[in-house]
C-alpha cells in the first residue's frame, strides 16, 4: 500500500437508462469482467462497485441498475440504488446510446439530481461503432450540452475500446488527494459467490428468451473446496417464478440447464482459477420479485 500522503482517490457512478452499455464500460475500465453483460435490458441489479488503482491515484466505480419505471419490489429496490449511488460520490458518468436520437425521461431526470447536488458530470456516448450517420452524433452531443454542462462530452464505444483510454485518463486526472480505500491488487467489492451467481444468471440471459430470464435468481448454496485445493464443488440454486419457467429452465431432457451450466462452469473455473463440479437445481418461488423476505435473502438489501 502507497504512501497516503502521496496518494488520490475518486468515486465514480456510472448511470444511464438499461442497456445502454455501464456495465460492458465497467468491465473496460477495470480491465477484467467484474459485471455481467447482456444484450436484454435490466441485468444489472445492485450496485457493483469497480476498483482500478494505477500508480498513486486509484478510482472506485459504482455500476448501477438502469433507470426504469419500477414494476415489482425489487424493480423499486434497483430505482433506489440509482438514485442512492448519485449521492455518494466525487462524479458521475452519464451512458448514453449513441444510436439513439432523443433524450429520455429518465436520462433528463438524473440530469436534474446531478443539478440539484451541483455535482459534476461526465456524458459518454456509447455504441458509436454503431452509428449509421456521424452527423446524428453531433445532433446528440448539441442536445446534451444544451440540457446540461457536463464537464467533457466523449463518443466512445465499450464493445470496441475506442474513446475509453481518453475517459480513464480524464477520471484519473479528476482525483484528489486521498487515501486509497481497497487494497491496490482488488478488482471489486464483490464476494466470490456473488460474482458466482451472477456469472450463471449471465448465462440464464444470454440463452433464454426475454421475459423469463428477469424471473430468474441464482443463489449460491454452497461452495467448497476440496481436499488438495484443486477442486471445488459449487450447488447452485435457480429461482424462477413459475412452473412453467422451471420446465423451460430446465428444457427437453434438461438440455437448457445443462447448457447455462456448462457455459457457466468454464467462465467460474477461470474466474477461480481451479476446477469446479457445479451442481444446479431449478426451484419455483410464485412471484418471489414481490416478496420482500426472498429479496432479502438473495442479498437485495
């Protein structure tokens, strides 16, 4: 550990409305995957916190769940992490999508809290990789800048790197002398078995269709390593709101779990760097997104 006197410090929350690409951004940032990714909407559902510590100056990123108008209990939980997120940090980056013309609701809401806390802010374009015509980026950027005085305004693209070596260098430029609050060599706040989870509700998305997979929850039953430490044995448990759902979980001859399994299995064994026996079963919870005791206990606090 450095030296506090010499050392800075940032917190940063990376916010914008779902799948607009903030956690794909958070994984470039830190330079390792420390949050899921998916093409649906609403993956992200706690705040995620990102370490990067280069030299003296080290940041913490907070990724949070997307703004969206909340429609079960913990839908609501994950509004209040957004907004609770602003409060608590030196700067905030906007994600926006580039491809997209006009300017949310929720996109002016949030520019109203960064107002209302004078708190500066950092407008990323994302996805310009996918822009069909450069001059809708300019019609873009001239809307922001007249709804808000970001600080720097910057068109990036987290799926293909560009821009985002220019916006680590403005947010380490932006810390002020401070003590470093995570150990140098950390990459997030998260616990393995969180990281765990999520990695196999990742898979859960990536191959099922789009309502059914935000009815889904992994909690981790156990994780233990066996004797000799090159082996590790992990049961998983698969909610779903449903019987229908756990069928489709499941799939013909348990071919779906064996998959999301399977894909899930290879990305924890380089995660823990051992190999894993992952054991998952698949439970109906009726409605459990509205049940504030399952909430609770899956670690949404």
């Amino acid at each position: 550990m450095m030296d506090s006197n010499n050392t800075k410090s940032g917190f940063v929350a990376i916010v914008g409305k779902p799948n607009v690409g903030k956690s794909s951004l958070l994984n470039v940032l830190v330079g390792e995957k420390v949050a899921i990714v998916s093409a649906k909407p609403q993956t992200t559902r706690t705040r995620i916190t990102g370490v990067l510590t280069e030299g003296e100056t080290q940041l913490v990123f907070i990724d949070t769940p997307g703004l969206h108008k909340p429609r079960t209990k913990l839908s609501e939980y994950m509004v209040e992490q957004v907004k609770g997120s602003v409060t608590d940090v030196d700067l905030a980056v906007l994600v926006v999508d580039a491809t997209v013309k006009e300017i949310t609701k929720a996109e002016r809401e949030l520019m109203e809290n960064f107002s209302s806390m004078d708190l500066p802010a950092i407008l990323a374009l994302n996805k310009i990789d996918l822009l069909e015509k450069k001059e809708d980026l300019m019609e873009k950027i001239q809307a922001f800048s007249e709804a808000y005085e970001f600080a720097h305004i910057l068109p990036l693209s987290a799926s293909t790197g560009e821009g985002v070596e220019k916006l680590k260098e403005i947010l380490i430029e932006s810390a002020q002398p401070g003590p470093h609050f995570f150990p140098d060599d950390a990459l997030t706040d998260q616990p393995e078995r969180v990281i765990v989870a999520e990695i196999i509700r990742e898979k859960i998305l990536n191959n099922m269709s789009q309502e059914i997979p935000h009815g889904t929850a992994v909690s981790i039953e156990s994780m233990k390593e066996r004797p000799g430490g090159k082996l590790m044995d992990i049961h998983a448990t698969i909610l779903c709101e449903k019987q229908s759902h756990k069928g489709m979980v499941i799939g013909k001859n348990g071919a779906m779990l064996k998959k999301i399994a399977s894909e899930a299995r290879v990305e924890i064994e380089s995660f823990l760097d051992c190999k894993i026996n992952l054991q998952c079963w698949v439970k109906v919870k009726d409605d459990w997104r509205n049940k504030e005791r399952i909430i609770k206990e899956l670690g949404f606090q």
